[in-house]
C-alpha cells in the first residue's frame, strides 16, 4: 500500500496541472450532485414538517357572497367521510388600502385577506412552527410580504380607507400552507377577532373559505362532486390539497432540479474527462504497462496500480463536495427554508446527498475499471510498439498551390487527422454553450412582451383589475369612462370573468374560469383553431383540453344559471394564469357573477408605462392596476428570480468549465505531441507558430462547439422550456434570443476565456524539445 | 563559416560544455565524436541555435546567432540549416513528400512548385521514388532516414547537422546513407554530424572528439589515406588504459 500511495504521489508531482484539474472537475460535479440532493432533501423535510404542523385543507372552495350556513352544515353531517370542516371568514381587503412606510401594496398582483387563527385544521404557523397568536392591535404578515417588502416584527401596517385608518403592529411572521408560494394569488395576514370585527365595518369584502379534511383513503373528487351537486357555495376557486402541494413543489422544486440537472450535466462531462484522460495517460504509459507484463507483473497488480489515483482522487472529490453542499444547498434552500420551516425529517439534508455522492463515487470508479482492464487487454508487443494508437491516425496534404496561411492550414490539417481526440472537448463546449444560453433565453422570453400570449390574452402594456366593490358597475363604467377620454390611451378592451359549469368526460361537472370580451382588440395567437366568433363556440386554454382529451370541434356543455348550453370547441390557446385552466366564450354573466372586470390597455408611443401606471392608480383607486412586465414575473413568481439566478450561474459554470477543460486538453495534447511540436521547432517553425496552431484547433472546435449549443438552446431548449410550462398551461414556447447577447457577447465572452487559455496552457510547448526525441 | 567561442552549456547545475572552441569551413565535413554523455549532441543543439548557450558565443557567417530572438533564429535555422536526426523525426500526419516539401513551403522563398520540383529531384537523388504519397509508417527506416535528408536539403541549406543519422539503420541503409552525404560534401554542402560510429566519422574530413564538455583532440585527414584504419588508431588513443589493455589481452 506504501508503495502504491509513493506512486500515486510522484504521479501527481508529475501531472499537476491535469491531476489537479480533474480534481476540480470532480469536486464540482460532486458538489452540484450533493447539493442538490440538499436542497432536494430540505425541500422534502421542508414541505412535510409544515404540512405536519399547519394541517393544510384538503380541499378549499372560495365563495363570495351569501350562503346557507344550515344547508352546510347538514352537508358535512350527511358525510361520513368528511373528517372535518371549517368555515373561514377572509376579510378582502383591496391592495390600495394597505399601507408599509407609506406605500401602498398596489404593486402587488396578490389578493390579501385578513383572517383569525383557524380553530380545527390549517394553521397559520409563526416561524416556529407554532401556531401564531396575535393580540388585538397585532398583525401577523405573510412570509412573502417579509421577503418581498422587508417587513420584519415590530414594523406597522396600516390599513385604511377615506377616513377610516387603523395601525397594526407586526407581531409575528406568518407560515401558510395553503397560501405560501408566490404562484399563488392569495395572501392571508392573521389579526385578532376584535380588530377582524372593527375592520369589517370599515373597510374590505367578505369572502369565505370552505375547508375540508377527509377520512384516508378518500379522494377529493368525490367530496368536490357531491359539493357541486349538493349546490353548495362555490362561486369561486377550488382548490385540492394535492393542486397546493404541487404549486409548492413548482415554487421551490425548481431550484433543487436545475441544480441537479446541471449536475448530470457536469457529472456526465467529469466521467468523459476522466475517460479521456485515463485513455491518454494510459497510452503514454503503454511502454511502461508492456514493460511490466514482460516481466511478469500480475495483470491484476498493474490494474490496481493505476486505478489507486483514480480512486483516491474521486473520494477526496466526494467529500470535499459533500462538505461544500453543506453551505451550497444551504444557500440555495433558503428561501424553502424562510417559507416552510426546517421541518420534521432533517436526515434527509444529510442522507440524500451521502447517497448521491456515493453513486456518483461508483460511477466514477466503475468507468475507471472498464477503461483500464480494456486497456491492459493489449498483448505485451502491441503495448511496447505503440501499435494501436499509430494506427488510428491518418494524414492530410498540403494544398499544392503553396501554404498562404502556414499555421491555418497545418492547423486545420492535423484536425483533420486527430478530430477524434477533440470529440470530448468540442462536446464540453456544445454543453458550456447550451447552459450559458438556456436560461439566459428562457429569462428573455418570459421578459419579452410577446410572453403574454402565453397569459391568454394578446400583448398589452397596463392590466386593470375592477373588483372587490359591492358598486362593481359603477367602478367598471368609471374606469372605462376615463379610458375613453384619455387621448394617452392607444386601445383598449374589457373582459368579464365568471365560473360556469363543465361537464367533463366523465359527464360530471366542474367549475371552469370563463372570460367574456372582443378577442380582436388584442388579438392571440392559437395553438389549434381560431377565437370564439359566435355565442356558440368557446375556446378552452391547453391544459383544459388536454386535461379533458378535448379538441377543436369537439362539443361541450355549460352550465350557467341552471341552464345547460351546447358550445363548439373553436380553438385552443397557452395560458399560464389560474392554474392554466380558463376559457374564452361570450357567455352573458349578469352583473353579480361577475368574478372580476380586467381591462387590458395599450398605451400611445412615447408614454411611459410606468407614469400612466402611477398616474391611472391615482384616479381609479379601488382598481388594481398592474403594468404587464410585472404581471407576468409575479404571476411566475420566483421562476424569475431562480432564472435569474440560475443565469449568473450558469455562466460562471460554463467559463469555468471550459477553461478547467482546455487547460486540461492542452496539457494531454501537447504532452502527447510533443515529438511533433520538437519536429516543427527543428525545422524552423517558430514557437509562437506551434503555439498558434493549437490555439486554431482549439478555438475552430469552440467555433463550431458554439453554433451548434446555441442552435440546441434555440431548438431543443424550447423543448425543455415548453416542458418546463406545460404543467403550468404553456406546452409551445417560442424562444426570443437577444441576438447581440446570444450571438455577440457570449460566444465572445467563451472565446476570449479559452483564447486566454490557451496562451496561458500552450506556454509548455517551449519546454519540448528535439533532444527528447532522441533515444541514444 | 561556423566559429564556436567558448561555448558552455549547463542544465541545472550540471555543466555539459565547458568553454568549447573550434570552426568549421565552408563546404567541410566535421564530424563530432566522444563517448556517451560527453555532450556531443548538446553542442549539435547549441551550435545550431537549438539550445540557448548559457555562455560564449557561435558566429554564423560572421552573425551571432547566440543573442538572435527566437523567432529570427527559427526563421534562420529554416533557411540556412537543414538537420537530420536518429530516428528520422518526422510529421506522422503528412505523407513522405509533404514532409519533405513542408519547410520549403514555410519559408516561400521559392515557388510552391520550384519546392516539389526539387523535392521530386532530390528523391530522384536519393533513390526514392516511389514512396512519394506514402504514410511514414510505410517505408523503412533507411528511405524515411533518406527523406530526412531530402526535407534537410529542400531550402538549399548552408550547412547539413546531422545527429546519429545512421544510428537506427543497418549497414546497407547506412552505406546508402552515408554515400550520400560524401556525395552531397563532394558538391560544395558543409556537414557536421555527431557519432559514435568511426565507419559514419571516417567520411568526414575533419573529426573533433570532445570529453567532459571540452574538446579533447581534432584531426584532419589527409586525403589518399585509409580513413578508417587512421581513425581508428587515433581513437584508440582516447580510450581509458585498462581498457586499452583488456583488448589487447
């Protein structure tokens, strides 16, 4: 063993440069997989701790308006497997009411309720884990509201509307099971009965929550079909447990699977490096291995003297990483961590990514194996003369009219000849290249504009909510009044939202958002089909249809009011908001099912979006008014932020990937053709031509490494993208790049880090020389 | 042409050449000779502007490649010099001509086709036509060692180094070699060649043998004599005293 540790050490002192480079290849993709499992863990523990403590609803139906309180009563009674229920009164307060250092929270597409801790099930948890108290004059704020606008215990909340104003000091911040996540559109802040009672006479709109907990082994669909038939109070959004869960997983399972994705990536890049380099190392040591069959050494022997370094390396890589992922998965569960709590099951932020390093080890080692023993395989001749690797290589010619370009074309030349040897290294780039532009074009995309055609509705500047008002008529009118008269404004367009009834395949019937107005002013672009014309066709967003196995022409009966019409499936669009499931029709909602009015608007050119935001929030002050760029990263929540994140580091990655490689590349190819470059030198060709000449082959391989990741990020990315926002209602993506960033800046930026890389690595090519050639 | 002024050489802390002089004449044959690790290739690499001097200087034609940057000096050596090497180094990705036509091409002193011209005619001349569009693992090693010296001589060079040309071959490939390097002297090119073979020394005119770095001896022969057996006597001057006796017990 003495001697094998003797004899990885003098390889190393040996091989600095490419031992320590895979080294921090391996320590990466070592760090990436056990971070990830971290997060991946924290996330699990996170999530079922809370879930655990707060005893989140089952199933939730919102409702405005009036209801039979007896008539609900005798419906949970009559059921036997409703294991429990509440009614939760949810005070809506509008955005422009509630105040934080003297701003309002209008900016905020969240709706914000005002509630008292729940009695029986889904609590509200402080950030123990406890279920919150607040006194009177006390407020408990949402995590989000902490995170977004800073607000932390001891800070005020002011409510207020026309004279009416009450101050709430933060007490405590608040964990919420059903309503954490920014994908979701509700927020709930927690005060005490008394100022619940105070603030209802002064201030806001009632809306009550139904909650269910179920007996095991039930399905919420049968408790939501019984709930419907029975008619019970249900003008609003349901929502299922497992629908809650899956927003939360989608809120902050996107970092764990981007990070663990990126470390297949890297893992699957550390093994092809190791390949390589173990395939190069062993073809310089080909002599040394025939030397030592010749003599007898057991084939075994000579086998573990190789892979000993291997191993060695790759379990200093495993725990180093693994111990890195501490801090690493650390960072990036923070915000699960801010908004779900540590959680109940801990051992998994430890056991996940021992398990995965572990296999990441085997992984490693078993490559190793394989490539050795095939290797050794060799008979003692073949390994002593070289035979095999003489072989693989043929040759090229020189253009006969003369050498115009002396290092381009022996550049190009010996390329030709040795292509295989840069298979690794052009793959590392294609990869470096797709990861720096794929979330670079998804953030991009998702900034753009045009990302509102995935929203169901056409492009727009400025969004107006018209709700929360018992004089929702006169609201609307007053808004549209002042459009009208605003020469500011470009166009615009009104829609009414409501919920009717579908029946689904299984002749059962659903609720299904449904939006009213001219589809023509902002005009959406479809996926299958055309808009609605007529009061006889609709058209369903891609989730519902795909959800219900409908298609265009396909019939599809509504109910509203009671009566049941027929419509045509006319077309299907891309839509990203409430839970991807809504639809377009020209059903005729009387005033008081009326959900919500939304305007969209266009403003004229050269008038800022901002100001008319600003200034429309002054005059209609009961609306929410939304500029659309922010509409959309709030509907996507922290998607963006992760984006965003995951760009920076991409990039980083990338860089360093590819410099970490070429380094790597050069030191192995030139120590492999150093009989070639003291050749050259000899005969004349200066050390800057032999040092030009790789930086050819390199940068050439790069060129084309680049065209083709930016070409996969354009095509294949947007299959990933659209995988990505199918569960969310979008399945077509179209990718906008920013053509100078896409296409300039960053293959410029990878260039530049190899080019000076490859001035830094090709400094070797003066130490090779003629004399070593030579065997005396 | 060549002046040598006190050449030293060191790696590290081993001193290779020590304070070497002599001078080589246009259109002479030098060959070097010394035992193993007596630094007769160092002083091929050093004179010719392979090797940095760690002291002295070498005058070529009166210019003192010693201080030349190195890129006027790759610019020089592919010009003015040719070399010839022991294991026929050569670029295993381009065929027997291109090989010998490359650094005509690279230094486009001439016309591309002005360099295959002379290429085809110096093949000619060394007998290997034929293996032109052959991969260089497809000849043997006395016709690669022959192109070798064909790609030596493509830019019509002022001076031939040579280092073991013939260490690699036979005896019927070295005396095709070796035939033509008298051949190639007889024409007026200037040749150093290092050796340890007095059958290679014994074509030159003028044999240095050096030891420990330094020149121990030179001789010049006479022209009508037996080279061979004369320089054989004289070496056997150079070689230790038991040894001497040994061979002659």
């Amino acid at each position: 063993m003495k001697l094998l540790l003797n004899l990885v050490r003098k390889d190393f002192m040996k091989n600095k440069v490419i031992t320590t480079a895979l080294a921090v290849f391996l320590i990466i993709s070592a760090l990436f997989m056990a971070g990830g499992l971290r997060v991946a863990g924290t996330m699990i523990s996170s999530l079922n701790g809370l879930n655990e403590l707060a005893m989140p609803t089952e199933y939730l139906q919102m409702h405005t308006g009036t209801y039979d309180e007896d008539a609900f009563e005798h419906f949970v009674e009559t059921r036997d497997y409703i294991k429990a229920s509440l009614i939760v009164d949810m005070l809506n307060i509008s955005n422009a009411n509630i105040i934080f250092q003297n701003e309002t929270f209008e900016k905020y597409l969240m709706d914000n309720g005002f509630v008292v801790q729940n009695e029986k099930f889904d609590f509200l948890l402080n950030m123990d884990n406890e279920i919150a108290v607040v006194q009177d004059g006390e407020i408990g704020v949402p995590v989000y509201y902490a995170e977004e606008l800073g607000i932390q215990v001891g800070d005020t909340i002011t409510l207020h509307q026309g004279s009416y104003s009450k101050n709430l000091t933060v007490s405590t911040i608040i964990r919420d099971s059903a309503m954490n996540p920014a994908l979701t559109s509700s927020k709930r802040f927690l005060i005490s009965q008394a100022d619940l009672d105070e603030l209802s006479l002064n201030i806001g709109e009632w809306e009550y929550l139904f909650e269910f907990l179920l007996e095991d082994g039930t399905s919420t669909a049968v408790l939501e079909k019984d709930y419907l038939d029975a008619g019970m109070p249900s003008n609003g959004v349901a929502l299922t447990g497992n629908a809650l869960t899956m927003l939360n997983a989608l809120s902050y399972g996107v970092v764990a699977f981007i990070i663990i994705a990126i470390s297949i990536i890297l893992i699957m890049i550390a093994v092809l490096c190791l390949s390589y380099i173990i395939r190069a190392t062993m073809a310089e040591e080909n002599y040394t291995i025939g030397e030592m069959k010749a003599i007898g050494f057991p084939g075994k022997a000579i086998e573990k003297l190789y892979q000993i370094k291997y191993l060695m390396l790759v379990l200093v890589a495993a725990v180093i990483g693994y111990l890195a992922a501490i801090p690493f998965g650390n960072f990036f569960s923070s915000s699960v961590v801010m908004y779900c709590g540590h959680g109940t099951s801990q051992w998994m932020q430890w056991i996940f990514p021992l398990i995965g390093v572990i296999l990441l080890s085997l992984i490693v080692i078993h490559r190793c194996r394989r490539i050795i023993h095939k290797d050794l395989k060799s008979t003692v001749v073949q390994l002593i003369r070289g035979e095999e690797r003489i072989k693989k290589e043929g040759h090229y010619s020189l253009p006969s009219a003369g050498l115009k370009h002396r290092n381009l074309t022996i550049a190009l030349g010996e390329l030709k000849c040795k292509w295989k040897e840069y298979v690794v290294i052009a793959l590392i780039f294609v990869v470096s290249s797709f990861l720096i532009l794929l979330p670079m074009n998804m953030k991009n995309t998702i900034e753009n504009p045009s990302f509102m055609t995935y929203m169901g509705v056409g492009e727009s500047d400025i969004r107006i909510d018209v709700k929360y008002s018992d004089k929702l008529a006169g609201q609307k009118d007053a808004s549209l009044s002042y459009l009208e008269n605003d020469p500011e404004i470009e166009r615009y367009a009104i829609y009414r939202n409501g919920y009717v009834q579908f029946q689904n395949a299984d002749e059962d019937w659903e609720y299904l958002r449904v939006e009213n107005g001219d589809g023509s002013v902002f005009p959406l672009e479809y996926l299958e089909g055309v808009a609605p014309d007529d009061s006889k066709t609709i058209a369903l967003s891609y989730l519902v249809a795909s959800e219900f196995g409908k298609e265009v022409g396909d019939s599809l009966t509504v109910k509203y009011q009671g009566e049941e019409l027929i419509f045509f499936i006319s077309g299907i669009y891309q839509d990203i908001t409430y839970g991807g499931k809504t639809a377009k029709a020209a059903i005729d909602f009387a005033e008081e099912d009326v959900e919500v009015y939304i305007i969209y608007v266009d403003v004229s050119d050269g008038v800022a979006i901002e100001e008319k935001t600003d200034e429309l929030r002054s005059i209609l002050t009961d609306s929410k008014i939304t500029p659309i760029s922010e509409f959309v990263s709030q509907t996507l929540g922290g998607i963006m932020d992760n984006l965003r994140l995951v760009e920076g580091a991409a990039i980083v990655i990338s860089l360093l990937l590819i410099m970490l490689i070429t380094v790597m590349f050069l030191q192995l190819i030139t120590a492999r053709e150093q009989s070639a470059i003291a050749i050259k030198k000899a005969i004349g060709f200066t050390i800057r031509d032999i040092r030009i000449q790789f930086g050819i082959r390199i940068l050439m391989i790069q060129c084309v490494a680049i065209i083709i990741g930016t070409v996969l990020a354009n095509t294949l990315g947007e299959v990933i993208f659209g995988l990505m926002l199918s569960s969310m209602g979008a399945s077509k993506i179209t990718m906008i790049v920013e053509p100078a960033t896409a296409y300039l800046l960053y293959p410029a930026a990878q260039l530049l880090v190899v080019f000076i890389t490859v001035i830094v690595g090709t400094k070797v090519v003066k130490n090779y020389h003629i004399r070593n050639q030579i065997v005396e | 042409m060549i002046k040598v002024k006190k050449i030293s050489k060191s790696f590290k802390d081993t001193l290779v050449l020590h304070g070497m002089s002599f001078e080589i004449e246009k259109g002479e044959f030098v060959a070097v000779m010394g035992p193993s690790g007596s630094g007769k290739s160092t002083l091929l690499y050093s004179i010719s502007g392979m090797d940095s001097l760690s002291d002295g200087k070498v005058l070529f034609e009166g210019i003192n490649i010693s201080e030349m940057p190195e890129a006027e000096l790759s610019e020089f050596r592919l010009t003015k010099m040719g070399f010839v090497f022991q294991n026929a180094q050569m670029l295993k990705n381009l065929t027997v001509f291109d090989n010998i036509t490359l650094p005509g091409l690279v230094a486009k002193k001439e016309s591309a086709d002005t360099i295959k011209k002379r290429a085809a005619e110096l093949m000619k001349r060394m007998e290997i036509t034929g293996i032109e569009e052959r991969d260089i693992r497809e000849v043997s090693g006395g016709q690669l060692q022959r192109a070798s010296i064909c790609r030596a001589m493509i830019n019509n060079p002022d001076i031939l180094f040579l280092d073991e040309p013939t260490g690699a071959l036979n005896s019927g490939a070295t005396d095709q070699v070796l035939a033509i390097l008298e051949d190639l002297n007889r024409d007026g090119m200037t040749i150093m060649t290092i050796t340890h073979n007095p059958h290679v020394a014994a074509q030159a005119r003028k044999v240095i043998y050096i030891r420990d770095g330094q020149v121990a001896s030179s001789k010049e022969f006479q022209t009508g004599v037996d080279r061979e057996k004369e320089l054989n006597d004289w070496l056997r001057g150079f070689q230790p005293k038991a040894a001497n006796e040994e061979c002659t017990h």
